[in-house]
C-alpha cells in the first residue's frame, strides 16, 4: 500500500480538485482509500457526495475550570498563564472569581498545579467528530474539527490512521491524502508517512514563494515530490520560474493545467473535473499527471 | 481598531484585501474617519502626523503580504518558546518534570532526561513544579519576527521556521511586539487559511473581523466555519467580502442573507485581477479605481463596530 499526500503551501491553488480528480482516475484502476487531511476546512466531501457510515467523538485535549466556588482571587494562575487564557476576577464593585478562556486554554495544566486552593482541575475536552464514509471512488475518512479548537494535526493523524488501517486490512493500493494548506502542524501530520506528495501551486508570487517553503517541509521530512502547476497560462514569467526551480531542484513537474472555469463548474455541480468534463483540457492534462504520479508511486519514473 | 482579515478557505483573497486595503486608507490620509463631513474635516486638521496604521501579516506559515507591500524590513528577531533546559548538579530524577507535562515533552529515562523541543509548547509547567529547582528555560527558536515601514504603513510578519509546527507563538508574539503601543490607531491583520488555533489566534481581540469569500461550494462550506469561529465563539462583529463575484452560484448569497451577515463589497471575477496579482501587483496599484470601494469599506467597519459599542 502506497501513501500519496496532496500539498499545496498556499491556500486555494486547487489542492482538492485535484484530489477528487485523482480520486476518480485511481479508483479506475485500483482499490483506493481517501483520506481529508484538511480537518479545519474539509472540502473533498462536498465533490465526494459520501454516504456516512460511522461517526466517532475525537476528544482533543484539556481544558482547565475554575471552580467559582472555591477561587479566593489570589491571582496565581494568572500569573503563571503563558497563553493569556486567564481572565481576570474582581473583589470590587462585585465578586468575580478568576475564570478560563476555553480557546486561548492549552490545557497545560500549570495552573491546575499552581492553585494553592485546589480550585481548578483540567477537563478533557471534545474538539472534534470523525467519520468514515462510503463513496462511489472508495472508503473515505473525514473529519470536523470544531471552531477554534486545537490539536488539528492529531486529528489529521487519526484520520489518516484510519484510513491506513482500513487499506491495510482490505488489501488496497492507494492511501490517498488531500492535505491542508500551509506548512506547519496538520501539514506536518498530513506528510508524515507518506510514499509520495504532490505539490499543487500556482504561477503567482505567492505561489512561488509558498512553494519553495511547503518543498522545503516535505524535504525536511524525506518524503520525495512532484509538481503540478494549476493555472498555468495565468503568469507565464511565473510559470516558467517554476519549471526552471523544479528543473534546478531535480524535481519532477508532471502537468500544466491551464485556467478553465469548467474545473470550478465541476465543483460546483459536486464532481471530478474529470467525470464532469472527461474531454476537457483540464481532464486530459490530470490524466497525464496521473499516469506520471502513478509511475512514481510504482517505483519506475 | 483592529480589524481582521480571515475566510477559511485559501486562496479566496485575504491577503489582497487587507493590502488594498491598507494602501487605500493610507493614501486617503485618515484613519478613524468619522462618517460625517464636517467631523472628518475636523478629524483630518486635528490628527495627521502621529496617527498610525500597523499592518500584521499573521499567516506565518506562508507570509505573503510583504510581496505585495514591499517594505523595507529590518534585520528581524529570533523567536520561539521558551523550553526546559535540566541543571545535573541539582537533579534527581524523581520524575514530577514528566509526570506534569501533557505533551510529553521531557521524560526520565534513568539518569537522563530526555527534552523533545518540537513537543513543547512551552508552559513553563516543569519548571514551576521541579522540587529541587534544577529546570531553567532556553529560547527555542522556531521563526523570526521582522518590521519596517511600507510606505506611510507600519508593517511587521511573523515567519515560521521550515519544519517547525507550532504557528501559535509566532503569531502571539508579533501582535505582543506591535500592539503593545497605545499610539496605534489602526490594525490590519492578515490571518492564515482554516478556523483552527493560528486563526483564533489572529482574531482574538479585534473588534471586527473581515472574512473574505468566493461564491462557491467551498468558499460557503469555510465561509460558515470561519463565522461560527469569529462570531458565534468569540463574539465579534464580521462582515464578508465576496471575490471573484460571478463565478459559481449563489449559495453564499443565501446563507449571509439567512444569517443576517452584511456582504460589504464584490471584487467581479476579473482576469486583469487575476493576473496583477500574480506578478506582485496589489488590487489597487493595478487597478485605482477599486480605492474609493476599499475606503468605503472601512467606512462600513467603522459605522458597525460604532454601532456595537453604543449597545449595552
């Protein structure tokens, strides 16, 4: 069973079209299991059209509680709050006791021992659901992390988790990721154990720069990458800067997909853009990509 | 004031709002305008040189506002959390360090104790609880803050080490550098993608956040997180710009109607845009005639946070 992660750096390049293409071109030709890393903002569902088969609490940390009752307002764990989750309590014009800001809370506990009144305990905390659903390309693994809430990378971390246990169990071919943008800790737990990432961007300068930022992470961790360019005829001077830094790079660039509404239409109508348009440009280039990624995946690029 | 810039989503616009943005207000020459005409006559006499807007770009992670606002940046600061650091002389491995952390950050492994940098997150928990007093606290360095001026803006990012996780720190610290003063009139901060801890991060204690949308299935579905975030847990006022209007459909449209969210300004879907942008160019040095449309923008913010301020 292979790992391939779908990454991007900047946000909005077209990470999640391009797995719900790749999802359909795999699925053709192997059993796959799907897997949205992407758990603050999961979007491979709304394409995916899933049907829910099992929905699980992911219990994401703690939170630490003042006990109103028992606060004498000495002002310790304020003191000791790295995380300006204590708000402050009041003797005048009314008693207020000192209490926590659940969202600023890293649930570190510090404060729980610093007390000296005993008054506050730390709670675990439900930051979370994760699914596993069926879909018509394969099993896919989702997930909802809760407005605000921390702890995304290990979230992404259980939802790949099961999905590699199921495609181990099952005997498929293709653990598939749809990543989340940027460079640090869901993306870090979306790389991690991965066989291959594909890196989507575009010729913007802010593609460019994000770029070379994601390529350093997936390096830093010594999973090898591809490129695919969406947007391409959007900036040929970019366009060009990334071929020669891929070329530079040994790395491999497998498709230029040029700017077509048609892909947005397909989200829109909740499809791949290769089920939705399968003899469109944008179809034919990610058909080539995919054979390309597949070649890597196998071991004979 | 500060005002946030958010939207779930990637790649919907933030960063070319809140730079249009800013460069509009600092052109106009004003800052918190009142609305009426003979107050803002009186306000732009009265104010001018020591007013100031600071610019953030809190998306440290992929900090991209600095491409579009050039500034002339200083030779930056190392930052990052401060992590345990074990004195042998007066240890004895008796283990309260380990058993305190929730991270498992520190271990004893017979006579060692084992520090994992990149698990901390730097709580200063052990410290306080080590009964010998044999834990002291060392810099991690996990990104570098830098600032300088852009023009008539004060501008300062945040960039996350390659291979480090933790965004939160950064972000916390370059707000702590530049809000610190009382002489800041305005703040535009730049957030990154999703609604998780970097996002509520950059939110917490703005008095408006901007969350800027496209008109798609995925810009709705991270519209809605990104409100629940802004409004419904941390009790801000926000309204929404939607980008690249006219691509799509319209279910963005309906949800800000049912939920009573004010759209307060449409960027068209516009290949000109689209390609300014990517060479570097920001919204409104391609194309000026956007700068009264971001002016009135600000005019909106201003008139709904007002608005807020005079409820009880």
């Amino acid at each position: 069973m292979k790992q391939l992660v779908i990454l991007s750096g900047k946000g909005g390049t077209g990470k999640t079209s391009v797995a719900a293409a790749l999802a359909h071109l795999a699925s053709q030709e192997m059993p796959v299991v799907l897997a949205d890393a992407d758990v603050d903002a999961a979007n491979l569902e709304l394409v995916l059209e899933p049907t829910k088969r099992e929905e699980h609490v992911f219990m994401g940390g703690q939170v630490a509680v003042i006990d109103p009752d028992l606060c004498q307002l000495c002002g310790q764990c304020y003191e000791v709050c790295r995380f300006e989750a204590v708000i402050r309590g009041t003797m005048n014009p009314t008693w207020e006791p000192y209490r926590i800001d659940a969202l600023a809370c890293e649930g570190c506990a510090s404060c729980v021992y610093q007390c000296p009144e005993k008054a506050i305990h730390a709670e675990e905390q439900q930051a979370g659901l994760w699914f596993r659903s069926d879909t018509r390309f394969g099993p896919l693994f989702h997930a909802h992390l809760f407005a605000g809430q921390e702890n995304s990378g290990k979230l992404v971390t259980m939802v790949k988790q099961q999905g590699r246990l199921l495609a181990l169990d099952e005997e498929r071919d293709l653990l598939l990721v749809d990543g989340p943008p940027g460079i640090g800790c869901p993306v870090i737990s979306a790389n991690a154990g991965a066989d291959l990432a594909l890196i989507v961007t575009e010729p913007t300068v802010s593609g460019v720069h994000d770029l070379e930022r994601i390529l350093g992470t997936v390096n830093h961790f010594r999973v090898p990458a591809l490129v695919l360019i969406n947007k391409a005829d959007l900036n040929p001077v970019h366009t060009t800067r990334i071929e020669a830094y891929c070329q530079d790079h040994g790395i491999d660039l497998v498709g230029k997909i040029a700017y077509d509404d048609v892909v947005t239409e397909a989200m829109v109508q909740g499809q791949p853009v290769t089920a939705y348009q399968p003899d469109g440009a944008a179809a034919t280039t990610l058909r080539q990509a995919w054979a390309q990624v597949r070649r890597h995946l196998d071991g004979r690029a | 004031m500060i005002i946030a810039v958010a939207s779930g989503k990637g790649g919907t616009g933030k960063t070319t709002v809140a730079t249009s943005l800013a460069q509009s207000i600092a052109a106009d020459g004003r800052l918190s305008a009142p609305s009426g005409a003979a107050e803002r006559a009186r306000a732009q006499e009265a104010s001018q040189p020591d007013q100031k807007l600071v610019f953030l770009d809190c998306d440290v992670e992929e900090p991209n506002a600095a491409l579009f606002l050039q500034p002339d940046l200083d030779d930056g600061q190392e930052v990052g959390i401060l992590i345990p650091d074990v004195d042998y002389d007066r240890c004895t491995f008796c283990g309260r360090c380990a058993e305190v952390c929730p991270w498992h950050a520190i271990a004893v492994v017979g006579r060692k104790v084992l520090v994992f940098p990149e698990l901390c997150h730097g709580c200063g928990s052990c410290t306080l609880n080590c009964p010998e007093d044999a834990i002291h606290e060392v810099l991690h360095v996990m990104g570098v803050l830098e600032s300088g001026p852009a023009g008539p803006i004060s501008f300062g990012h945040g960039i996350l080490n390659v291979g480090e996780a933790m965004a939160v720190p950064i972000i916390r610290q370059l707000k702590a550098r530049h809000m610190a003063d009382n002489d800041v009139d305005l703040a535009i901060l730049d957030a990154s993608p999703g609604t998780s801890c970097p996002v509520v991060e950059t939110m917490r204690g703005a008095d408006f956040v901007l969350l800027v949308t496209e008109p798609t299935p995925f810009g709705l579905h991270d519209l809605r997180l990104a409100a629940q975030v802004a409004r419904d847990e941390l009790g801000l006022p926000v309204g929404v710009v939607v980008n690249r209007d006219g691509v799509g459909d319209t279910g963005v449209e309906e949800y800000c109607a049912a939920q009573d969210i004010p759209i307060l300004m449409r960027i068209p879907i516009d290949r000109r845009i689209a390609e300014a942008i990517s060479g570097g160019q920001s919204l409104v040095e391609a194309l000026p005639e956007y700068r009264p449309h971001f002016i009135q923008l600000y005019e909106q913010i201003l008139g709904i946070v007002s608005s807020q301020e005079e409820r009880p």
